[in-house]
C-alpha cells in the first residue's frame, strides 16, 4: 500500500496590494516572491503540480 502526500500553497501578494481579484491577472510583488520562497525549502520535492494559469499562480 502506498501513501499519496499533497501540499498545498497558497501564491503570494500579488501587485496592487490587497483586493478581490477573481480573475484579474496580477503578478505577485517583490514581497509575494519572498513570501514564496519563505514557503519552500530546498529538499522539498514533488511529483506533479498542478496550478492556475494566472501569474500570481505560475
């Protein structure tokens, strides 16, 4: 029997700070990249991921 894992991650602040954005396409800000760096280590590893195709996402 195997064991399946999911992380789940949320994306970081994206620019324009804080809003409901539904869709818009927003990058992340220079402090949503460091929000997720600070999420990931580096031994961290995965098999698949599956993501939203919006920028803050990818």
């Amino acid at each position: 029997m195997s064991t399946t894992f999911f992380d789940l991650i949320r994306h970081g602040e994206p620019a324009g700070g804080q809003m409901y954005r539904g869709h818009k396409d927003d990058p992340l800000s220079e402090l949503g990249w460091q929000q997720m760096r600070d999420a990931i280590q580096v031994e961290d590893q995965w098999d698949h991921i599956l993501t939203s195709p919006l920028l803050r996402c990818r």
